[in-house]
C-alpha cells in the first residue's frame, strides 16, 4: 500500500484563534510496500490494471483498506527553525523531528456503482476546508485554492459542478447562485441577491464565525520574487538518498539507468543529468554514470548534510501482516489435495488469498489419493510477478509434471529473483531442484528456512505445523531482502 501526503503546509486555529502549521498524513494501516524495478516493467504489460484491480479486490472481498490520518504539528514560533522554508510545498518535515500524531482513520469499505460518475467528475479543491482549517502563504497552495476552482469550471462543464451527486454537500445548501449550463435545480423568486425585500431576504448569509480568516501582523515589501529560502533544490533529495536502504538505492539507480538508456546518447540529456544527481549525492551520480558508460563526475562539494530519516524507507513501516498477500499454489494432476488444504486453510484464516495455478486453466485436478481441486487460473495466463509468494505442494506426479513445465519453472525462478517467499514440501521439492536457484533445500522433514525459502520433505499427513507458520512469517517481511540474486537467469 502506498502513503497520502498533503503536500502543503495547512494551519489549524482554534476557538481563541490561535493557529499552529500543520502538515497532513494518510499512513496505511499494513505498511508502506512497492514493487521492484522489473516487476514493474513486466507487470505494464501483464496486467497494466493491477495495482487498481488490488485494491478493488481487496474492498469486493470485505478485506477493507484502511489508513491512519496524522498530523505534524509546528508552532507559529518554531516557522524558522527549521533548515528549509516550511512553506515550500517541494520540502517535508522529517519525522524524527517533528513525530506523526495519529487523529482519526479513513475506510475504503465500498467500490464505486458507476466509474465515471463517482470518480472521474469527483471536483477536487485545495480550499474545501472545514472550520478549524485554515491556510498559510504557502505559494504553490495560495495557487491552487485559486487554479482548482477554475480547472472545475471548464472540466466539468460550468460553474454547477457541486451539484453532481458525488460533489454534492451532505448539508442542504441555500445561495444565490442561478443558472449556468447544468443547473439541476428550478429556483424560485425574483431576487438572487442580498440583502433583498423581494425574497423576503432569503437566502440569507451564512454566519461570519462559519469561516473566518486566521487574524495575522504581516509586514514588509509585496514583491514579486520567491524567497532565497525556496532555491535548496537539493538538500532533501540528499536525505531521501541517504535514508534508503541498500535495495531501494538500487531500485532508484535502476530507474534512472533505464530511463536515461532510452534517451539519444548524441543529445547530451544523459550527461546533464549525471550532473543534477551529483548535485545530490556523488554515489548516485557515479551509479547512474556506470550504467550508461558514461566516465563518473567528479565530486562536487555539498552543502550540510541533513540527518538520514529513517521513516522514509519503506522497512521502517513494515506490518507482521499477511493480510491481503496473494499466494500461488502451483499444481498439477497427482497434486496433494489434503496438502494443499491445509496451507490454504491456515493462509486465509490470516487473511491472505490464495490461488491455484496449473499447466492449464479452469476445471479441476485428479489429486493424488483421489479427489478434485479447483483450478483458478491457467500459469500461461499469469506471472510471478502478479503474487507475494509461491508454494509448491508434494505429489509425484504433479511435482514431475511442474518440474518439465517451462512456465512452472521460470515461475519459482522469477519469484526468487524478485525476494519472493516460496515454500514446498514433500515431492514439491523436484520444481526447485529443476529451477536451480535455491542453494539450500531440506534432506529430511526438519524443517529449513534460507532467506525466505521454507522447505521440508515431510508429507501432508505429516507436515508440521512449523512449516505454515515459518512461511506465514516470510510472507510477512514482504521480500527477503537478504537474498543474492545476481546470478539467477530469470
């Protein structure tokens, strides 16, 4: 799941009218978690609806998103206090210094009845606040409560956009506003003005306490000129870099590499960027410059370094959760259905959801003892990339089949190279042994955990309890980020 910010510093004000700077938060309640680099690239053309069909899985099956609303606080006093403007939109507030206070959730508990209705017109607007919210001179905000308003009249056809059910207030509301395209409403009388005798006065103005202006002493030259403040353009790019840790690095070099490798050589972009990024940080830059066979910059000298922010790596927000983890089951006829039960049963009593893969798509499989299991979905259909973890059940027949599967193959190999979990057990072991990138794998049915890989050769019949519960806390950690994966050919 992935964080909300808001982006701008707001401020609140109380009943006395004393305000305080505020930055808003939405942190999810399963932690923070991504893709890596060549899932990303394999995914745009597997599935280009994934990350949006996940989260409407996740609301059609009851298992509800869910976030925490926070907030950082700043007082008034504390505005300059601070290495970098508070009110450039481009700069956050590190968490060690200023600690998230958790104030309320939000629940996505319903997908919408009609997309376009309940989402594309959906009029988003910096200034819809409610009294206690207030603004700053933050520019970039002072820009938007402005540039929103007017994006809504012409996106959505005129000036009657609240009037859409989705932009609709919850209150019933009385103004003098008529006419324009797309009035819904038939008003009435001869006045839409106040203060009027014709309308008997109505409608009327709301109360001034309804909204008040923050009351604040502004001094100085009304310039048009941004602040000296808002020119470090890099100081907080180098907290980012510094902050993240070993694979996250490599995802962002990767991403840069890529990106520049598709740009013409002979237009001198690659270069230029080189430079920006070891304005930020000269690793980075000596990263990037390797991959494109450019020659490493030399290192510029940089302004103070701001501490590292823990928070803003992803593995301080990891959850002990299995919620929501999709989990394929790779199978084939002779398949131990009782085995396959068991994971399956103790997997969704945590929440996870689990499918069954096989050579080919719909109907069922011939279990080994007999018996049927439901097939989900075809392998050739879908990729390792599409899950969190694999398992593999026992079953000669099933396991032999698998193990001559190119696609079964490539599957485990795929999902190792990316620090997927993977488990098997049983006969399950021939389809790691054919896909020959796990070093260590279990000779007796004591069980052996190695970077994310749970395996034992005990039978369904006499699985230990161990083995699901060892696996259950792999897929928890997300990824084995410990795992070398350099040689894997996937």
């Amino acid at each position: 799941m992935m964080q909300g910010f808001g982006v701008h510093t707001f401020r609140l004000v109380n009943d006395a009218g004393e305000g305080v700077f505020v930055k808003f938060h939405w942190k999810p309640l399963l932690g923070v978690h991504s893709l890596l680099w060549d899932e990303c690239q394999q995914i745009a053309g597997k599935d280009p609806d994934f990350n949006r069909r996940d989260l409407w899985d996740a609301i059609e099956s009851g298992q509800f998103p869910e976030w925490e609303l926070g907030v950082q606080l700043v007082p008034e006093s504390d505005e300059f206090k601070f290495p970098f403007d508070l009110l450039d939109a481009t700069k956050i507030i590190p968490e060690e210094q200023v600690p998230v206070q958790p104030v309320g959730r939000m629940v996505l508990d319903r997908n919408p009845d009609n997309f376009f209705a309940e989402t594309e017109q959906v009029a988003f607007h910096t200034a819809n606040v409610v009294p206690g919210i207030d603004f700053t001179n933050d520019p970039l905000l002072q820009f938007r409560n402005f540039s929103y308003l007017d994006t809504q009249l012409i996106r959505l056809g005129g000036p009657n956009f609240a009037q859409l059910p989705i932009n609709r207030p919850i209150a019933e509301v009385h103004n003098n506003q008529q006419d324009g395209f797309a009035q819904h409403d038939i008003p009435q009388g001869k006045s839409s003005y106040f203060k009027n005798t014709l309308g008997g006065g109505c409608p009327a103005l709301a109360h001034e306490d309804v909204f008040r202006h923050y009351t604040q002493r502004v001094d100085g030259h009304k310039i048009r000129q941004r602040a000296e403040s808002f020119k470090d353009f890099y100081s907080q790019a180098r907290m980012f870099w510094k902050s993240m840790s070993a694979i996250e690095a490599q995802h962002i070099v990767s991403a840069f590499s890529f990106e520049l490798g598709k740009v013409s050589a002979e237009s001198g972009i690659r270069e230029r960027v080189v430079v920006q990024l070891n304005l930020v940080e000269h690793d980075l830059a000596s990263q990037v410059a390797l991959q494109l066979g450019l020659p490493a910059p030399a290192p510029q000298s940089a302004d103070e370094a701001l501490p590292p922010s823990p928070a803003l790596s992803q593995l301080s927000s990891t959850r002990d959760s299995v919620a929501t983890r999709r989990i394929a089951v790779l199978a084939a006829d002779g398949v131990d259905i009782h085995g396959v039960d068991l994971l399956r049963t103790a997997l969704e009593e945590s929440d996870a959801i689990v499918e069954i893969l096989a050579p080919t798509g719909g109907g069922t499989l011939t279990g080994e003892s007999g018996g049927e299991l439901r097939v989900d979905r075809a392998m050739t259909t879908m990729a390792s990339v599409l899950y969190d973890a694999v398992v593999v059940p026992s079953g000669a027949e099933s396991a032999w089949r698998l193990a001559r599967n190119g696609f079964a193959v490539h599957f485990v190999s795929e999902a190792y190279k990316h620090l997927k979990p993977v488990a098997a057990y049983g006969a399950g072991l021939d389809l790691l042994r054919a896909a020959s990138v796990v070093e260590t794998l279990a000779t007796t049915a004591e069980i052996v955990v190695d970077d994310g890989v749970v395996t034992t050769t005990a039978e369904a019949s006499a699985l230990p309890a161990e083995f699901v519960a060892a696996f259950v806390t792999a897929i928890s950690r997300h990824r084995a980020w410990e795992r070398e994966t350099e040689m894997v050919p996937a």
